[in-house]
C-alpha cells in the first residue's frame, strides 16, 4: 500500500496488544524496515510501535487490568539494546530534512529520550544549532555547554537567553558539571553585556539554591555588576542573593540601601524580594539595620497599595516584635533543595504520549481530549436534524410573508435577499423611549449618545432616507449607530438590515428594527444595532480590508437600500487582548519573520507610556517596554473578536513623534489592516 496507508496500518499496530513477548518481536522485525522509509510519518509511526512494544520497565498502574495479555512484550535485553541502537540513526536523519519535520521530530525525540534516555547519548552532535535554524528548532537544545558558550554570543538577544539559562540547567541537572558551568557564566558575566550579565545573575540564583556554600565565592563579581540591573527578575534575584548571604557581603547594608532609594517605583516582585533580604539582614546584623528594617517595613504596610506586599510586611514586623527567635527559624530555615523539571512530563503522560507518537499530540505534548472537541455520531445527526428543520420553517415562513405583503415594486435586484421581510403593516408596540430598541421583546436602554457618523446615504441613494452611521463599541458591546431622516412623503415603521459576507463576518443580532414610534416624513431617530460576529459570514476569498456592504430595507415603502460601510478595526479588539510578558516573548518568537510588516507613524507622543494610555481604551494593550541605545521600545498586543491576534513592536528614537512600528500575527494578510488602525490611533 502507499505510504498513507503504511500509516494507518501501524498505527492499527501501536494498538494492537501481542499475546505474547514472541508475537512482540515477530511484529517488530516487520516493522523495523519502515524505519528506512523516505516518509517522515511512516518512520515517526514505525517508531511508535517498537517503542509500545519494548516494555521492559514496570507498566502504568492503569494497564494492569491488561497484564495477563501485555505480558512484558519483549523481555530480552540486548533485544532492546539492538532496538534501540537501530531506532537512533531514523532519528538523527529526521533532524537534516527541512525546519517544520525538524521540530516535529525534535518534540518526538523529547518524549523518546525521557523514556529511553540513552537511546541518542552518542548522537549528541546532531542537536547543534546552525547558524540559519529558525528559533522554534533552536529552542529544543539544551544538551551541550560548550555550544551555548558560543550560542551565548550571538545576536539573537532571546536566543542569548535561551542558551544561558539552558547552562544553569545543565549546573542544576549534572553534579558534576555544575563548576564548570559556573566558570563558563562568569566567562559570559565579563562580557559586560547587559542582558547576557543579568540573565546569568537569574541563573546563578537558582545554582546556589541547588549547591548552597559552594560557589559563593562569585558573588563579589556579581556585585559589581548591581548598577546595570534594570530588568526586575534580575534585580529581584541579585537582591536575594544578598539576603542570603548577607553575613559573608561586607557591605551588604550598603548595596540594599541602592535598591531601595528607590522602592516605591520597584515591581513587586522586586519589593518582596527586598523586603524580605532586609528582614534577614537585620536577623543576621540586629545592630547595624534597625533603622534600616523599620523603614522598609513602614513602606510595605503603610505606603503600599499591593495587599501581598501588605500582608508579608505585617506578618514579618509581628515576627520581630513578638519572638524573634521564631523570626529566624521562619527567615532563615534551611531551604530545600531545588531540581530542574522544566521539560520532564508525568510517567503516565509519557506512557500516553508514547502511544501518540507522530501525532498532534506529541507535538503539543498534551492528550487529545485537552485540545479537540468530540461530538458522537447521535448528537451530529440530531443536530443536522435540527438545522434542517429550523431552514425548512424558515422557508414557510418567508412564502406565507411574501404572499400576504407583496413583493416590492420596481426592478431592484434583491442581493441579499431581502425580499421575505415583512413591509408594511402596524409596528409591533414599543417597549423603550423614543431611540430604544425592541430586542426580542426584552426592554433596551436608550440609544447612546452621537457619535461622529459618516454619512451612507442621501436622500436619494436611499429612496427618501438619509442615513448616517458609525460602528461602535462601549463597555464590550459592539453596534452599528445609525441616525434616521426620514424625507420622504411616507411613513416609515422600521428598517430590515442584513450585511453582506465581509472579513470580519460581522451580522446584526436583530435583522428588524423598528422606531420608537412610526418615523413620519421629516423627523428623525437614532437607533443603536447590536452586532456581532459569526464564522459563517467570513469572507475568505478576498485580501482582509474594512469594508462592509449593508442591504437595508425601508419597512414602510419595500425600498431597499444598498450601501458600504466602513469599518474602524478598533471596535472589533475585544477585553481579552492582553498577554503575560512572558507568553508575550514565547508568541513573538514563536512566529515566522516572513509575517512582520514593517512601518513608520506620526505619533501624537513621544513616549511608550503615553502612547499606551491612546491605545488601552481601543483595546491594544500594553505588554512591557525597554530601553536600548537611547531608543524606547514598546510592546503592545491585541485581538479581534475572531480570534486573530497580533502583536506590535514600537520604537521612538527619543528625538522626535515618528516612531518605527512592527506589526507581526499568525495571519501576515491581516497586517495591512492593523497598520491602518495603529496608523489612525496614534496619529
């Protein structure tokens, strides 16, 4: 069969239980062959097997109801050892195809050598990056020192990053390794690179932590380093070191007294850090930092405004003035030993995940059932039932209205199939003031104040009604403003409106709207329409643009009206825009460069924070800032209510209002869009 169906059938396979060790390996000698197979998946799903049947080590706790048949599949040793030797080189050559099957195979190769972890240890050279890899492939290394040395030197600041604290891994992973990853920082610390220093000071706080009295010897170079702090996690951990060892620092009082000239301006989790080593300073020094301690906690339980801050500054002064002896058993207990974790999976997961080899699953290393949504064969059928019901009444419905109103006069083509809406007739009686609303019987409130409406029709594009209307968005609900001028000689009960397809998929929640009271020739009314968006309204086949056309029937005279709209993106950005700094970081690298737009504003401020405060009530929010070489850079996240997100990169140069913007998504076609918004924004 073709490769496709090799798939299929393994797959059948890595669910198949033997009867026993010697059906195991008869199974797996067929098997072995397709790990030579040019198609990735067949290699992936040929791996899957042998790795299902080589269980040597004592199964899950929730197969054991399958003992009698699982047996222990294959029990010899050196069967496996062959086994194992045969699977690396599929492995290793997996990793030179292109970047995508690299980062399935490498994620694979994750769950592999966590359950069988000597299975690549003499491949170790194929994880070296290349100089060309993209950042989603460089992100799997945290094998080799020597190589993040030379990674450490690179110009990709995050993958800097990466690979510095992938060496304080490798102190906290390998005993024996933990001096010379300790030499190779201190190395990277003389730099004097400012983000390289820091990052190597968050690291070496946690090697202390796993090795304490051991390396303390370093912390005079670390000192010198404190004035190029600026990031808080760096800040915060050089402040912990201190505490800590502030019986072996001289000058200890002196280099927390930095720090805290400036309290009120630090984060918190700057402030607890400081709060705490000051405590711990005093227990070790009582006589020197009375003074010192009073203040800080003073600031903490009188000047703060953060409750965690609050409650430790308070449960700290009771400590001190109540039993200081217990203040020092809490302060200063020893501390337990930390270990690093950071990519090791549950036992149970793994065995689950073994079992989804070269699927979905083992790339996001997560089950199915925590990512797909399943509906069984009943309810889809039920559900098809429903629809074909509810769009036969639909169809009654429309006849039965057509028959008795009539069709409207003249030849307009009905685009958006207006025809079935009822024209003519008594309104249904008003429940609001004159403005409101009628929305499926239930009162509304009173329609908002105007806003700047551009006009969308004259009296005569719309047939004796002038329209002027917005979109607009207030306390996250998003609508379509309109002001009605009725100039013809009728009487005008209400409007039918129907959007056609557009990028957004916008729709109205309520197609038919009628007045207050009956709109008589020359008044006028404002309504607010209640919009939303729906996936089946999308349309998909054009470049993503602002434009939506509008189908509007006059409930009085059958006329319909046609018109565009055009939409401000902004009333689209929902509440639920802002991301973490750190997933802010793992998003933005995590998308390709190719889908980066590049531009230039005129921004009505100089500054980031100020430019955040006109992008928050729009809905583009604020993630962090930095500063580099005199330029100020802002980071600034958002996303439209079907789900499109994307991110923003804003740079001012301190000199002037112009500032270079990066705009990057998932969706590199929706940038020309955003690049109109952020340009309207800020201007």
């Amino acid at each position: 069969c073709n490769e496709w169906g090799q798939v299929f059938v393994l797959d059948a396979l890595a669910n198949y239980v033997p009867a026993d060790s010697r059906e195991a390996e008869g199974i797996i000698e067929r098997v072995t062959p397709r790990l030579q197979h040019a198609n990735s998946a067949v290699v992936l799903s040929a791996v899957k097997v042998i790795m299902k049947y080589v269980v040597i080590d004592v199964m899950p706790a929730k197969m054991t109801r399958y003992a009698d048949r699982f047996l222990e599949k294959v029990t010899n040793a050196d069967t496996e050892r062959t086994l194992s030797r045969k699977m690396a080189p599929p492995l290793v050559t997996l990793l030179s195809t292109e970047p995508e099957i690299q980062y399935v195979a490498l994620r694979n190769i994750n769950l592999i050598v966590q359950k069988r972890p000597s299975i690549l240890s003499s491949e170790i050279k194929v994880f070296f990056c290349k100089y060309n890899d993209p950042i989603y492939v460089k992100r799997n290394v945290d094998q080799v020192l020597l190589e993040f040395k030379e990674y450490a030197t690179e110009v990709d600041v995050d993958f800097v990053r990466r690979s510095v604290r992938a060496i304080g891994r490798c102190a906290i992973k390998l005993n024996n390794a933990a001096e010379k990853c300790i030499n190779v920082l201190l190395e990277l610390i003389q730099t004097k690179v400012n983000y390289i220093v820091q990052e190597a000071i968050i690291v070496i706080k946690d090697i202390f932590r796993k090795y304490p009295n051991q390396y303390e010897s370093i912390i005079a170079t670390l000192c010198e380093n404190l004035d190029t702090l600026d990031e808080p996690e760096a800040k915060a951990s050089m402040v912990w070191i201190i505490g800590e060892y502030a019986e072996r620092i001289d000058n200890a009082d002196e280099l927390l007294h930095s720090f805290l000239d400036a309290f009120e301006d630090e984060t918190a989790l700057v402030q607890l850090q400081l709060l705490t080593a000051t405590v711990k300073l005093f227990l070790k020094r009582p006589n020197e930092t009375q003074a010192m301690v009073q203040a800080v906690l003073k600031k903490a339980t009188e000047e703060s405004d953060n409750p965690d801050l609050r409650d430790r500054g308070y449960v700290y002064w009771r400590l001190l003035s109540a039993n200081p002896d217990a203040a020092k058993a809490v302060v200063l207990a020893e501390k337990p030993v930390i270990s690093d974790d950071t990519f090791t999976l549950e036992p149970a997961l793994l065995d689950d995940l073994i079992g989804k080899i070269s699927t979905l699953a083992s790339v996001y290393h997560k089950l199915p059932s925590a990512f797909v949504v399943r509906s069984n064969i009943a309810e889809i059928q039920k559900q098809n039932e429903q629809e074909a019901a509810d769009t036969e009444g639909d169809e009654r419905y429309d006849d039965a209205e057509t028959s008795d109103g009539g069709a409207p006069g003249g030849g307009a083509v009905d685009l958006l199939d207006m025809g079935g809406l009822a024209v003519g007739g008594a309104p249904p009686a008003p429940t609001t003031s004159a403005g409101g609303l009628d929305i499926f019987g239930a009162p509304v409130a009173a329609a908002p104040a105007p806003v700047a409406k551009k006009q969308l029709t004259n009296a005569q594009t719309g047939k004796g009604l002038v329209i002027h209307g917005a979109y607009t968005r207030r306390q996250g609900a998003f609508s379509l403003d309109l002001d009605v001028e009725n100039q013809s000689s009728t009487t005008v009960p209400g409007v039918a409106i129907q959007l056609n397809k557009s990028t957004f998929g916008v729709v109205p929640t309520q197609p038919q709207v009628n007045f207050a009271a009956p709109l008589a020739p020359g008044q006028r009314a404002s309504v607010s329409i209640p919009m939303t968006v729906s996936p089946q309204f999308v349309n998909a086949t054009v470049a993503p643009h602002t434009v939506v056309q509008v189908a509007l029937k006059n409930l009085g005279s059958g006329d319909v009206l046609y018109f565009s709209t055009d939409i401000d993106v902004s009333v689209l950005l929902t509440e639920g825009g802002l991301v973490d700094k750190a997933d802010f970081i793992t998003l933005w690298k995590g998308i390709a460069d190719a889908n980066e737009t590049y531009f230039t504003i005129k921004a009505s401020t100089a500054s980031v924070d100020a430019l955040a405060a006109i992008f928050k009530p729009r809905n583009v929010f604020y993630v962090a800032k930095r500063a580099v070489e005199g330029k100020e850079i802002g980071y600034f996240s958002f996303k439209t209510m079907t789900n499109v997100s994307a991110f923003l990169e804003v740079t001012f140069d301190g000199a002037s209002n112009a500032a270079n913007v990066c705009v990057k998504g998932d969706q590199a076609a929706f940038n020309p869009v955003f690049q109109k918004l952020i340009e309207q924004i800020a201007s």
